[in-house]
C-alpha cells in the first residue's frame, strides 16, 4: 500500500557553473586547473498531496572518476554532462512513488543503459566507468533526498527508518542485513563539530622558500600559513606512488614543518593520512614505504592514520594486490574501486581494512556502504572531491551522521573559495575556522541539513 509520505518526482532540472581553481591541484599523475559544478533542483509531491524542491550539486570530477588513456580531458567532462542531463531526464519520466532510497535505487538500473547511448552518440572510443557514471548521477540522487526532507519538514537523516522505509536493508544489502534499516547507523542529530582534513597537494608548498610565485589573495599559501591561520591538526599528503624516495622525502618534511609551526602554537598532536591515488605497483611499496618513514621520523609515522587505494581500482583485474600486510600496520581504505556492495565485500577478500565514502558516488551509495563498513567493523573516513559550496556541505553532512567518521576533508577552501562565498555568510562555521574544527552542528536544517 506504499506509505502517506512516500514521494513522487514532479520535475528534476540541471545547469552547470563552471569555477577557476585559485592554485592547481595535482593528484594521480594529473594537474587541474578548474571545476565545473552540476546544479540539480528537484520538485516531489508525496502521497497525501505535500510538494517541495530539493537541490543537489557536485563538481563533474572526470580526471578523477575518468582517467581516460584515449579521451581527453574535455571529452570526458562532455560525457558526464550528457549522461548528467539523460539521468535528469528519466528522472523526470520516472513514474514510481516510494521513499528516496528506493527511487533512486530503482534510477540506478539506468545509468548504464543511458551512459552507452552517450558513447555511441558521441562517437567515444571507451565506455564511461562506473565510477563516473556515479558522479554524473550523484547531485540528482542529492536533491532528490533534500526534496524528501523539506517536503516532510524534517532533517532526511531522520527519515532512514521503518516508518518511511518500505524495504530494509536486506533488500539492498543481502540476507544478513534483513530486519535492520539505516536509522541503526546514522545519528539523528549531525556531530556538534569534527576536525577538518586539510589537502596538501603535490604541488602546494609546504614553506615560504617553496613559492616560486605568491598568489597574494589573502588566503595562506603553504602548509606553515594554513596550520597558523585555521589551526589544522589533520593532513592529508598526495603521494607519487611511483618515486618511493620522493614519496618518503614528501611526508617527513611535511612532519618537520608540521612540528615547527605546532611548536610555536603550543599544539602537540595532529595527525596525517597518506593518498597514493592508486599509483603504487603492489603491497611491497606500501610496506617500503611505511618503513622508510618510519626510520626517517617515527613521530611521522605514529601521526598516519590510515592510507587511501595504494594500488589500481580494478580490483578484479588485479587479484595479486592483497592489502593484509599493510592493513596489519594501518587502515587501508577502499576509495576509486568502490562502486558497489560487491566491490566493499571483494575489498575485504584482499585485505583493505577501511572504507573512504564520497557524496560525488552518490548519497543512496554513501549510506549502504556506510551501513556495510559499520556492520563489518571497518574503519570509516568520509572523503572529499574538491567540493565547494553546497557539494562541500552535503559531504560535511554525511560525515557528522555516520557515527565512526572522526573527520572531514574539504579543499574547496583552498583551491576555489570563489564557489564557496555565498554558502559562506551563511555558514560561518563551516568555512571559517580557527582552532582546525567546523561547527557541524548547523547541518541540522530540513532535507540534508542546510
């Protein structure tokens, strides 16, 4: 019979903004220099007659979701786009009426089909990965969830249980999650506040003897002013993956300057996590590596909380990167090669201990595999896509409602605070900060929170 606050799509519409990065960020082997953002406002009406609208944005990460070796950057960023606006458009036809998680459940079937039409009518050269397919979709799912929750004037983390879910998570997730729903792994007020995970690039200077050119924007411009200005006690290192000394030379002189500028606040404990973007060949470089750190500054390597994909994300096509020695030294999170409950359950076959969610793979994906990494024991971090604005606020979101999440990463601030100016005046504390933490308790607002 359905339920009284069960919602039906009424019109989904898209536009995209486009930002210039103020320094570019380099990742993977790759330098970008810009960002196009996909708008997505939805409209619903639920079963007993209530409308509302709901928005959803997040920047079109193609170098990152698509690292294509035939297709170029502008290519790749065209098809996303497209298959952006065909997700829009079955959206829009879709006739279903349910709770958001199961229309965009049902949508998800869609993407694939709609991603070949964009290859053969764009004459591409590869098919669109799943991981991008993810991203394109990921602000329509976004609004689609904020449309439910301003509808019903209520915050849609506290619409994740039975009384507005017509199927638990074993519908989802497999027979041993039956009876459960998501509210058994969310909270139902956001954290009050969480410490930020600042990015510090391959590219970024760490001490003023490393600017070549000052920006002179205003903003900090190497690790030492970041730390200073925000009170940064968490760090996440870009890593080669491919230059192991570069790699080791990297994270101790990030822990020297760390220490001098920690020193001179009087702070005595931060911490980092280490992304090799996928670029190590196997295990053993991870293993070398933690050792070499670990014998250059072992204050270093005490600060490592955990490591993101070392190794390749076709997990399948890559059996013999089996993470189990060096998740026995740190977490080892999944990050590129999650896409799918399959994907977190072949993760554990090869020994990742951690799960990295993202708001760009989409908020219905987010929370199922939140739901599984808590369910497993796995360690949770919550990671970012350089989102500014609303895209960094839906990521934030997430991050204070699942409870085994400790931080937040966010680098808009670094690279495009442009987009981030009007969210800004409206909440400060989330992109103004001084003592290294955000003040997440304002995420508590109707539909996602903001």
């Amino acid at each position: 019979m359905g339920k009284s606050t069960d919602i039906r799509v009424l019109e989904v519409t898209a536009d995209t903004e486009q930002f210039d990065y103020r320094v570019p960020i380099k990742f993977g082997g790759r330098v970008l220099a810009d960002v196009t953002l996909l708008h997505v406002t939805a409209n619903v009406e639920t079963r007993d007659g209530r409308r509302g609208a709901g928005f959803g944005s997040m920047p079109m990460g193609n170098v990152w979701a698509w690292p294509s070796g035939a297709l170029a950057a502008d290519r790749t960023l065209a098809a996303m786009i497209e298959l952006a606006r065909r997700i829009t458009r079955a959206a829009n036809d879709y006739e279903g009426v349910g709770h958001p998680l199961e229309i965009t459940y049902d949508l998800a079937g869609l993407y694939a089909p709609a991603a070949d039409e964009v290859v053969r009518e764009l004459g591409l050269e590869e098919p669109v990965p799943r991981l991008a397919q993810l991203v394109a979709a990921s602000p329509v799912e976004a609004a689609i969830h904020d449309a439910y929750g301003k509808t019903l004037g209520q915050n849609a983390y506290n619409l994740l249980g039975e009384p507005y879910m017509s199927r638990d998570l074993g519908y989802y997730l497999g027979d041993e999650f039956a009876g459960e729903y998501l509210d058994r792994y969310t909270l139902r007020e956001p954290k009050p506040q969480m410490p930020l995970y600042h990015l510090v690039g391959a590219l970024d200077p760490l001490a003023a003897g490393d600017v070549a050119r000052r920006v002179d924007d205003g903003l900090p411009e190497t690790l030492a002013e970041w730390i200073a200005a925000d009170g940064l006690t968490h760090m996440k290192i870009k890593l080669a993956g491919d230059d192991l000394p570069w790699d080791v030379d990297r994270v101790t002189s990030v822990e020297r300057v760390a220490a001098e500028t920690q020193a001179a606040r009087g702070c005595h404990e931060w911490f980092y996590s280490a992304d090799f973007n996928e670029k190590c060949e196997n295990v053993e470089y991870v293993l070398e590596f933690l050792a070499k750190v670990g014998e250059r500054s072992a204050p270093a390597l005490q600060r490592l909380q955990y490591i993101e994909q070392p190794t390749h994300r076709d997990l399948r096509a890559n059996p013999e990167n089996r993470m189990h020695a060096a998740a026995g030294i740190k977490p080892v999170v999944i990050d590129e090669s999650l896409v799918d409950f399959d994907s977190l359950l072949l993760s554990r076959e090869l020994g990742y201990s951690g799960v990295a969610l993202k708001a760009c793979k989409g908020h219905s994906e987010a929370l199922l595999m939140g739901a599984a990494a808590q369910k497993y024991g796995m360690f949770l971090c919550v990671q970012d896509l350089t989102c500014p604005g609303a895209s960094f606020l839906h990521s934030a979101s997430l991050a204070a409602r699942i409870p085994t999440v400790a931080a937040i990463e966010g680098n808009g601030r670094q690279y495009c605070p442009a987009a981030n100016a009007a969210w800004a005046e409206r909440f400060p504390s989330m992109f103004h900060i001084t003592d290294g933490t955000l003040g997440t308790a304002v995420l508590n607002g109707p539909g996602l929170g903001f």
